[in-house]
C-alpha cells in the first residue's frame, strides 16, 4: 500500500493511459442501465473515486510543477472522454457536454491543487491541513452514500466501504509522522462515526405524491389508502390548494415492490403495484 503512494514511477505514458481507462470505464458505469442505482455509478456524479485518482497522481510526482501538470492532464483527458463516449448512447447527444462544464472547472482547479498538494510529501502538520478538505469531502459523500445504502439495501455497500477506506488510508500512508498519522486517523473516524451515526438517527426518507385524483383514478378523502407492507413506508391522502385537488402522499423509508390499496367508503379496494427506488417509482394497477 505505501508504494502506492509514492513509490510508483508515474511517467506522462501512464498518466495518458490511466485517464484513457478511467474516462472509458466512467462512460461505461453510466452507459450500462443496470448499474444505475448502485456503487458503479457514483464515479459518473460525485468526487471520492476521483479525490482517490488525484491523490495518487500526486504522491508519484516528482516536483510540484509535474504534480500540477499531470493533475490536469488526467482531468483533461478523462472528463472529457467520459461524454463524448456518452454521446451515441444519449437522447442528449451532443447537449450532454453541457454538464461537462461543471468537471471543467475542476479540472482548471486540479493546477492549483496539484501544485499545493504536493506539499503533502515534506511530512508536515501544515501537509495535513491541506488533506483535510478531501477529507471533508469524502466523508460527505460517504454520508450521502450511506443514506442510499440504509434506504436501498445491499445497494452502495461497495462505495460507503471505499469511501471508509480511503478516509483511514490517506492519513496513515500519506504521512511518515506517526503523531500526525494517529491525529489524521482519529479525525477520519470521527467524520465516519459521526456521518454514521446521524444517519440511524435520521433514517431516509423518499417523500413524494404518487397519485392525483382523475378519471382513472377517483377518490378524495372519504376513501383510504394504505401499504400492504408497511416496512417499506406510509400513503395518505391529501389535499393540495394549490391544484384544488386530492393527491396520494408516500413517505418511503426502503427500496422495493410493494402493494397499495385504494379502499372507498363502500369497501370497494382498487389493488396497485408500487416499485420503489431511492429517488423514483413506479405504479400500476393490477
């Protein structure tokens, strides 16, 4: 592990090569509609896995000019690569560049950041504070992860156990200094517990309307509606001023299909097939 972090000699061929495999690799985990709700597709939206290629980049250069430009370079290849593979695949076509602007802008940035990195290699206290903001965003994400994975079950374990690894790994193999190791490792540990722990306490919720009343589907609130299993949340009906109309409200607390039951005042139960994800859903009447 600790030649990984500074004991691999990082030519131009393999910086080139690297952002060609993680470009292709990250249009293909958006590509592949079956990874859509999963750790595989994270590389497409958040920034641990590239945190993780910059770091790397970083403790293999070898003066802080080369970890700046080699920064870039991989940024500039590998995000751009990551749509323009999109591109065929996409009702966007070539409009999906437009949220290439976004990783732009952090690709401009890894020149700064890659320069002042590298001072994460002379082992000093003021080369942890320099960590620290990757640290944060790890962990951030890593928050965000959890969520999915409590809500979505087995879902995102790969990526909250990275995101935990990486938080722990960048302390101790960074840095040679064992005071600032142990410091480093605490205060990784202290973000994950934290993240953890708020999380229990304020487990995810999907609240949405699923349902408004129309021709097809007619009640108002004499009727009722429940969830055949209520582990996977609550409905109710409710009234919206706004639209002047009645709509079906769910608080979803996990992934999974499920029945809902329109009852009316008379008994008579209309059956519907609910199919939860993490921020979507689908309903049909049986």
């Amino acid at each position: 592990m600790k030649k990984l972090f500074g004991g691999i000699n990082l030519t131009w061929t393999k910086v080139i090569i690297l952002a060609i495999i993680a470009g292709v690799y990250t249009a293909l985990m958006a590509i592949i509609p079956a990874l859509r709700y999963s750790s595989f597709i994270t590389i497409t939206a958040t920034m641990e896995v590239w945190i993780f290629f910059g770091i790397l980049i970083i403790m293999n250069s070898k003066s802080n000019k080369d970890s700046a430009l080699k920064c870039f370079v991989f940024f500039l290849i590998s995000q751009p690569l990551v749509y323009l593979i999109q591109v065929p695949f996409s009702n966007l076509g070539w409009q999906l560049f437009v949220y290439y602007k976004y990783w732009f802008i952090w690709t401009i940035l890894c020149l700064p950041m890659g320069y002042i990195g590298y001072y994460m290699k002379k082992d000093k206290w003021w080369g942890y504070l320099i960590l620290l903001p990757m640290i944060i965003i790890v962990s951030n994400e890593y928050y965000r992860y959890l969520s999915d994975f409590m809500f979505s079950y087995p879902k995102y374990i790969l990526i909250c156990l990275f995101c935990i690894s990486t938080l722990i790994i960048y302390p101790l193999y960074i840095f040679n200094n064992k005071k600032i190791k142990i410091v480093g490792t605490i205060i990784s540990c202290i973000f994950i517990i934290v993240a953890t722990v708020f999380n229990i306490l304020n487990p995810p919720i999907y609240s949405t309307e699923i349902m408004s009343n129309n021709e097809e589907h007619s009640f108002d609130n004499t009727y009722k509606v429940y969830l055949v299993d209520k582990k996977y949340g609550e409905v109710s009906i409710k009234y919206f001023d706004a639209l002047e109309n009645y709509m079906i409200h769910a608080e979803f607390k996990k992934e999974g299909k499920t029945t809902m039951i329109l009852e009316s005042p008379n008994n008579e139960k209309q059956e519907y097939l609910i199919n939860i994800k993490r921020n979507t859903y689908e309903v049909k009447k049986k």
